[in-house]
C-alpha cells in the first residue's frame, strides 16, 4: 500500500522529511531539514521527532556531530520500495502471491508492462 505522502509505508510527513535526506548530498542536521521544509508550518521539535522516528524505524541513519545529529538516508527510494513490495509479497502463500502479482499487472498501463518486460530483460542480461 502507498501513503498518501508518495512513498510506500510513510506518512505524508516522513515522506517529506525522507524526500529531503534522499536528495541531500550530504548528512544534514535537524535544522538544515527543518529550513529544507520551509514551505511547511512546522516546529522544529517536529521535524526532530520525525527523524528520531526515522532513524528508530531504521529508514534514516543518525551520528553525533557535536552536540547534534546528523541524518542521512539508509536506502534509497527505490530499496525502500522494494523492500515493502517484498515483505508484503513475502507474506503471502505462492498461489496468492500469484493472483496478486496478476492483479497488479492487470491494473498497469501498457507503459508500465513495457518498463517491467525492460527491467527483467535487464536483470537476465545483468545475472548472464
């Protein structure tokens, strides 16, 4: 299932905060995450509790820095969504994992089976 916010298993604010480690180049502190969010009216206790969440959730990565923490990112957006499609495929008996799978490919554009057919075409050519 995909959060409101864009990215799988977030919140529409975790997402937002992980959209901001995701493009960083490097770790960023709470404050730098909180201007980096200026559009939002947020606190900045708020921002550091949604990366204290983060990083109890194992999405973003945390390491002293003085007196502060800095964040980054544990995977990218693309693993984090992967792995939420696996666990949730994962927990499902081979039959209906099938039917899922046949769900969403019914659902999916014709674009977006080419993209799949490009990406396993890719993957064989990768595993040779």
């Amino acid at each position: 299932m995909r959060a409101r916010g864009g990215s799988p298993g977030l919140g529409d604010l975790e997402a937002a905060v992980m959209h901001v480690l995701w493009t960083a180049e490097a770790p960023l502190s709470v404050r730098e995450v909180h201007a980096a969010l200026s559009g939002r009216d947020l606190a900045y206790t708020t921002v550091m509790t949604v990366l204290d969440r983060l990083a109890k959730k194992n999405l973003a990565a945390r390491q002293r820095d003085g007196r502060a923490w800095q964040y980054t990112a544990r995977s990218s957006r693309e693993e984090l969504t992967a792995q939420v499609l696996r666990s949730t495929l994962g927990g499902l008996e081979p039959a209906d994992r099938t039917a899922a799978l046949l769900h969403f490919l019914g659902d999916a554009s014709p674009g977006e089976r080419d993209e799949l057919r490009a990406a396993l075409d890719a993957l064989e050519h990768r595993a040779d």
